[in-house]
C-alpha cells in the first residue's frame, strides 16, 4: 500500500515518495529496457501508453504520440507486432502528428529484411568500434574472413578447391544459414588466430589501416543489401583466398610455373572482371552522331554500294561483341552474388538468425537481368543478319571456338548446386546433354555419323513431311529429345517458387545459346579455321607461360652462342646460373620477406634480359634481311520500248539529212537520257576507261615498311605465272615485269582495284546508211564479260541511254551516244559459254527490307524449332 514518507532536506517543502509494490519496479524496468534498445520491451511501453486512460485529453494525446514513437523504434528493429500496431495506429490516426508522420510512413515502407539488416550493421558496427565513431576496412575485411576461411581449416591452398570451386564459393553456399553461431570470446579468439595465420601467409599484405567506415557507411550498405545490391562498401574490401593471396608474393612471369592451377584462376577472374565491369557504350555512340561522323568518309571513300553491304556486317560483328560483353557481365554478377553471400553470412550472424538471406540473394538475381536483356537483344539482331551477310568476310572458324569456349565457360559457372556448391546441379547437365543430342550436327562429324553406331538418332524413325512452302516437319527420335527441353525449362523455373526462372533458367539459357551459336557457325567453319582458333586460344591462354619461359631461355640460349668457342664446363655453368637466377632471386626476396614492389622488378628484369637476348640473336636476320618485294538478286527485267531503228531515225543519220542544224537534233534527242534500252550489236574495240583504288592511295600515305606491310596484310603476294606464253619473247618480258614490281613491293592491291569499261559496238544500219557505232559504259561488275570479250563478237545488252558528263558527239544525237550498262550478254563469242552480267545495284527498297526480314526470322525459328522444323 502506498504511503507518504517525509524526507529531511535542505527544502522546508515536504517530499513524498509513491510506492506502488513490484508492478511499479517491473515498469522502471521495462522503460530502462526501452530506453537501451529492447524491441520487446518497447513494443509493451507503447501498448500501455495507447492504452492507458487519461482524464484530460492532452495527456491521451501525448501518451499516443509516446507510444507511437517507441512503435517507430521497435519497428526499425524488426518487431513484426509493433510493425502491425503502428500500421493500425496510420490507419485511424492514433498519436500520428505533422512530426512523425513520415518517420512513421517511411518505417512502414521499409521490408523486414532492411530493418533486421540495419539492426544487424548496427550491432556489427558496435562490436568492432570499441566505443570509437568508426571502424576501419581492415576490421571488416578481417571478420569477413573469419565467416569465410574459418581459422580451424588448416589446409593447403591445393586443398582449397573442390570440383573446381573456390573454397570461399563452397563455405557460402552450404545450407549453414541455421547452424549455432560461435560466441563473443571463441569469435574474437578466431579472430585472433585468423590473423595471425594471414600474416604468416603474406607479411604485407594489408600494411595500411585501410579506410574509415562510419556508422552511417554501414547501414547504408545494410540498406543496399536488402535492396537486393552489392553494397559499394565491398570496393575498399579486399576478400581473397588465401592461394590467390600467395600469387602476390611471386613475380609475374613465375606464377605459372609455381602455381598453374591458382594462376589460371587469377587469369580467368582478371578477364571476368575487365570485360564485366566494363560495358560498352553503344548507346552513346549512336545518339552523339558519331555513327554518321563515321559513315559519311567511309561513303566518300567506298561508295553507296559498299556502304549498303558494310552496315550489316558491321552490325553483326558489333551484335557479336555484344554477346561476349554480355556473357562476362553475367559472369562477374556471378562473383559478385558470391560477394553477397558473404555479406549474408555477416549480418546473419548479428542479426540472431532471423534474417531472410535468400530474399536478398534473389532480389540481386532480379536486379541484375539487364546483361542478359542485352544478350539476348544482340542474340536475335546476329541471328536475323546472319543470313544476309557475306559469310567469306566473317571468321566462321574462330567464331566457333569462342562460341564453344564460352559454352564450357558459362556451363561451369552455372553448373553448380546453390544450396551445396560442392555437387553439381545436375538439371542443367541434363538439359545441356539433351541439347547437345537434339541439335549436334551429325550429318557434319563423320566420327559420329561412322563410329557412334549405337546413336542412331540421326535416323529417320518416322516419315517427314513438307508443310507449306520451304518448311519440312521431321519425325526422329531427335524431336523426342527436343520435346524433353520445354519440360525441363519448367521444372528449372519452378524451383524455390519459381526463384529458379532467375537463378538458374535465365543463366542456362546464356549456355544453350553459346552451344546453338557453336553449332551454326560450324556450319561455315573449316578444320584449318578451327585450327587456328584453337592455337590463338591455347596461346591466349598460355601467355605468360610463355612469355615467362621465353624470358628465362633467351638469355640462356645467347649465352651459349656467345661462347659456343668457351669450354663445355663453362657453358653448361653460365647456362645453369643464367637459367635458375630468376628462381634464385625470387626465393630469396621470399624467403627474407622483401616488399613486394620487388616482385615488379624482377618480373622487369626479366623482360628486359629477355627482349635483350632475343634482339642479340635476330639482329643478323634483321640486317641481312631485304626486302624482295556479288549479291544474288531476281533476273534483270527491262522493258524497252525504243528500238535501235527508231533511235536510229529519230537522232542518228536519217535525222541529220532532214535537219540543216545538228545541235537542234542534239537538243531534242537530250530528252530521251534516261530511257531503257535493248539492243545488239558487234564489238569492235574493249577498253578500260579507268581505274580507282582508294585502297592503294591510303596506303601511299604511310611509310613504305608499314605500307608493304598492309599491302601482305589486305592483298597478295606477286605470282610467277609467266609459263603459260609459249612465246620466249613475252615470257621474258613478262619475267621482267615481274621482277620491277618485287623491287617495289612483295605484295599488290589489285584485287582492289575498280575498273571502268568502253565497249564500242557497231549497230546494224539500213541498205543506204553507214555504220553507227555507240559506246557501252560499264562498272565493275562487268569486269569479267569484259576481259573476254572479242572484237567481233556479237552481244545483247540493256541499259540507260546517257548524257551525263559527256560532251560533243558522244551526247544523245551525235555521232556516238552513249549508254550505261544494265545487263549484258553473248549472241556469239570466242570465249564459249561466257555467262551474261548485270551491274550489282545495292538500293533500299521495300521489297527488299521486307525479304531481309522475312530471312532473318527464318533465321530465329531455325535456331529455336530446328530439327523438328526446318525452315529451308
């Protein structure tokens, strides 16, 4: 029962004390519990002040406004039941005022996951701060550590790798979210061990503090996290396993030849993250014009024709490159999930386990779609240009082994459990096999087709059935296998609730387009293509290898030439030490533990002692070395309904006597420039009018050791084909002619070249005229008819009648007219079975487009529906 106890005091007032037995010690409490963080014990404050009666108004009204401000701190840390009674307290207006109406708001926007990810940065960030006002990286990055190479794993760094997966990638992805957390004392002393085993490792490999991480820095890359974003903290974070973390402590050159395995996962993830991190920036390129800053001297330089072939296969070489760029921004958000996932393991661990990591993992899965929006983007624009394109100028061969590399590339980064990374997921293998058995090109591998007897799948089981026009329907068992993808697709993409169309569907997609663009561009490719490919891979690869041995065995081979007169002893020494000095150093610095900036100096010497011996043994070769230097379209239709007779009297001849003025004849006759034309006639003479290479003027332009250079690299080398004369006198002319051109380069350009023809050819007149004689201009597309024609030979042809550029008796009424060349053909030739020619005119016009787009989707369903249909 309460009473009222006097107080002696200084103060003549009297002071009482209330005593209301143990509820009133159990609600200091729990406003002390409060007042420290408690979400339980603020959610039970706020409930009794919404609830508590009053007598006045306002003071129901500051109570309301009070709880709902403990409601707001305990809804930050995640309290589902204040999140439900302040959402309920919005709704009717309870305690909401102009002051804390959008701290309420934004509270109740907030997910549950970035309230508990933010309590857990908090308690991250007062667990490592000791009191100060921030942390620093190198704590951070140190507990990281500890979650991910846990100080009790006392492996080698061979044994750091299962299946090919980092230990960092297996640690994270093991269903271990729910297993007891380690204490403060066994996790601080972890720490402490983790340390030290990381400074035995590698002595400075963090000799800095690193940079200062505030509270603020922390919860905004809790927020980013859930948000489903790699945090831009995880810049200044240096998470590297403990074998990568050894490559530093070798020189460059060596790392091949100590650690193979590490160092071609240091060049892989150095190419992931280059080429991924790295877009293209297309978009700015075209919307600045300087696609049309660049097309308008090519025009000047090549001509509409070629400008009209250029632009498609400059687009599918940009589409390719594209898709490349694309598959390695997909791989490095890949490592960058793995990133993720050990920011999941941290808050997890501070945030008493009821944090939801997988929400975040998928809302990062979900964020990231924009590289494969951009694949697949580029995937149809390749596939709808593919058949449009002149194949001879695109490297089928080498575009098969990319396609294929990145197959086996993207199937081994998506080929892997999420929940166990130690086990592959074997759904994908699965389609990925059935894939291969639906589409592999067996009528192409004469190995399967000769000694896979027992894959008979290629066999036509069924009939096949001609539906349409061009589209043929083929049963086999081939299309059982094809009918197995959709379902496999759907069971992909139901996994996790459909998570899967995400995580896992999407990827695979990426891999099952690389292996389809694998198999197209066989189609085309060559085995010396496929060849060489594969050696500028392997060489690619091998790089450094090579470079390294290559450093180490020059110098050593120009020791022995130097003294191939020395002793055997002597040289069998010098070649020893020459060849283990690198080795030497590079122990020694190890061994003492010498800054790494040594490293650099070795991996420098090495190259300079390497260019060094390799100029020492070329320089006799480089002094004593002299320099011995159609698009198929519908036939050609040309209405004429002028005939060689009509012209004949209305401009020509008969004109001429009837008229006293030649130029009035000319006048009228100059209406009729453009009309068509067909007719024949006799060759009397063949000339070429003139001859451009634009090529062979830019090329004058460089020096002459550059320019004989480019002249091997886009021409060919001068041919003796100077045995087919018979006669002695021209075989040593043409000899000699040979021999002026070597002097001035080994290489020509003239296949570059773009002639000009003249054809004169006499028509046929009536009893009492002369002969008439017209001039036949042509292009280079009539280059070949031509060099084979004959004076004498009798021809057809169509074309413009003209008066462009000409003047005097060549314009339309005098006494030799001219025409454009439109289609050409023999009556009667020397040259037996000499085809007809028409002039490649490269236009824009509906029917055109309209057909390019009908072949380009051709294209897509043959890519998709082959070879249950085929689209021919």
């Amino acid at each position: 029962m309460a009473g009222v106890v006097p107080l002696s005091g200084k103060s003549g007032r009297k002071q009482w004390t209330l005593h209301d037995g143990p509820k009133g010690s159990l609600k200091r409490l729990r406003s002390q519990l409060a007042e420290d963080g408690c979400p339980d014990s603020q959610v039970v404050l706020a409930k009794r002040l919404l609830e508590e009666c009053c007598e006045l108004d306002i003071d129901k009204d500051e109570n309301a406004k009070l709880g709902v401000y403990w409601l707001t701190k305990a809804s930050e840390q995640g309290n589902i039941e204040a999140t439900d009674i302040l959402r309920k307290c919005l709704t009717t207006g309870q305690g909401i005022t102009e002051h804390n109406y959008y701290d309420v708001k934004s509270c109740l926007d907030m997910s549950q996951d970035e309230k508990l990810a933010r309590r857990a940065a908090r308690e991250i960030f007062t667990s490592l701060s000791n009191g100060e006002e921030f942390i620093t990286s190198e704590q951070l990055q140190r507990c990281m550590r500890d979650l991910v190479f846990p100080s009790t794993t006392n492996k080698s760094s061979s044994h750091q790798y299962a299946n090919g997966k980092s230990h960092m990638q297996n640690f994270l992805t093991k269903n271990n979210y729910d297993e007891d957390l380690p204490s403060d004392d066994e996790s601080n002393h972890q720490l402490y061990k983790n340390k030290e085993r990381m400074h035995d490792i590698i002595p400075d490999w963090t000799s800095q503090q690193g940079e200062k991480i505030t509270e603020a820095a922390i919860v905004s890359a809790a927020v980013s996290y859930a948000q489903g974003s790699l945090p831009i903290i995880s810049r200044v974070l240096c998470l590297v396993e403990p074998a990568q973390m050894e490559l530093d402590t070798v020189p460059l050159l060596q790392r091949p030849f100590v650690h193979p395995l590490a160092s071609l996962k240091r060049l892989h993830i150095w190419l992931v993250e280059n080429l991924g991190r790295r877009g293209l920036p297309l978009h700015k390129f075209f919307m600045s014009y300087l696609h049309i800053i660049v097309l308008i001297p090519l025009y000047a330089f090549l001509g509409a024709d070629s400008i009209i072939l250029l632009v498609p296969l400059t687009l599918y070489y940009l589409s390719y490159i594209v898709m490349i760029m694309a598959t390695f921004q997909v791989l490095q958000r890949k490592r960058e999930l793995t990133d993720l996932r050990v920011w999941s393991r941290l808050f997890l661990s501070y945030s008493t386990g009821s944090l939801n990591p997988e929400e975040a993992e998928y809302q990062y899965c979900r964020n990231n779609v924009k590289p494969y929006a951009h694949f697949f983007v580029a995937l149809l624009i390749n596939l709808v240009l593919f058949p449009l394109i002149a194949h001879q100028w695109t490297p089928q061969s080498e575009f098969t082994v990319i396609a294929f590399m990145l197959t086996l590339i993207t199937l081994f980064n998506f080929g892997w459990r999420e929940t166990n990374a130690r086990y592959p997921d074997f759904l994908p293998l699965f389609s990925f096999s059935v894939n291969v058995l639906a589409k592999y090109p067996y009528e192409m591998d004469l190995v399967v087709a000769q000694t896979w007897r027992f894959l008979d799948i290629k066999v036509p089981t069924f009939a096949s059935y001609v539906v349409g026009n061009g589209i043929e329907f083929c049963l086999n068992f081939r299309v059982i296998f094809y009918l197995l993808i959709p379902a496999i697709f759907i069971n992909m993409a139901a996994r996790d609730n459909w998570r899967g169309t995400y995580r896992t569907l999407i990827p695979h997609c990426v891999t099952l387009s690389w292996w389809q663009m694998a198999v197209l561009s066989s189609q085309s490719a060559t085995w010396y293509g496929l060849i060489r490919g594969a050696l500028a891979l392997v060489g690619m690869v091998l790089f450094l290898p090579i470079v390294g041995l290559a450093s180490i065995l020059l110098p050593v081979v120009a020791m022995a030439k130097y003294m191939s007169d020395s002793d055997m002893i002597m040289r069998v020494l010098l070649t020893g030490v020459m060849g283990g000095l690198p080795f030497a150093g590079s122990w020694y610095l190890r061994k003492t533990r010498a800054p790494r900036r040594f490293n650099s100096f070795i991996t420098c010497m090495q190259l300079a002692l390497g260019f060094a011996a390799g100029t020492f043994l070329i320089w006799p070769m480089i002094t004593s070395y002299k320099d011995t230097s159609g698009i198929e379209t519908s036939p050609f239709e040309l209405s004429s309904e002028l005939s060689w007779e009509q012209y004949q009297n209305y401009c020509h001849q008969p004109a001429w006597e009837e008229s006293d003025s030649k130029a009035q004849i000319q006048a009228e006759c100059a209406q009729l420039e453009g009309i068509p034309v067909m007719w024949e006639g006799y060759v009397t003479n063949i000339r070429i009018k003139s001859i451009k290479n634009n090529l062979s003027l830019l090329l004058d332009q460089f020096p002459n050791f550059l320019a004989n250079s480019l002249r091997c690299t886009f021409g060919e080398p001068h041919k003796n084909n100077c045995d087919r004369y018979t006669n002695d006198l021209r075989k040593l002319n043409c000899k000699t002619y040979l021999s002026v051109r070597m002097k001035r380069s080994r290489c020509h350009v003239t296949a570059w070249n773009w002639y000009e023809f003249e054809i004169t050819v006499k028509m046929k007149n009536g009893i009492w005229s002369s002969n008439a004689q017209i001039t036949l201009l042509g292009d280079q597309s009539f280059a070949n008819f031509s060099l084979n024609i004959y004076p004498g030979d009798k021809i057809w042809f169509s074309g413009i009648l003209s008066n462009n550029g000409l003047e005097s008796e060549s314009l339309l009424g005098g006494l030799n007219p001219h025409v454009m060349l439109e289609e050409v053909g023999c009556r009667v030739c020397h040259t037996i079975n000499l085809k007809s020619y028409k002039r490649n005119k490269q236009k824009i016009s509906l029917n055109g487009v309209v057909k390019s787009i009908y072949l380009g989707i051709k294209s897509i369903l043959n890519f998709i529906l082959n070879p249950i249909l085929i689209f021919k």
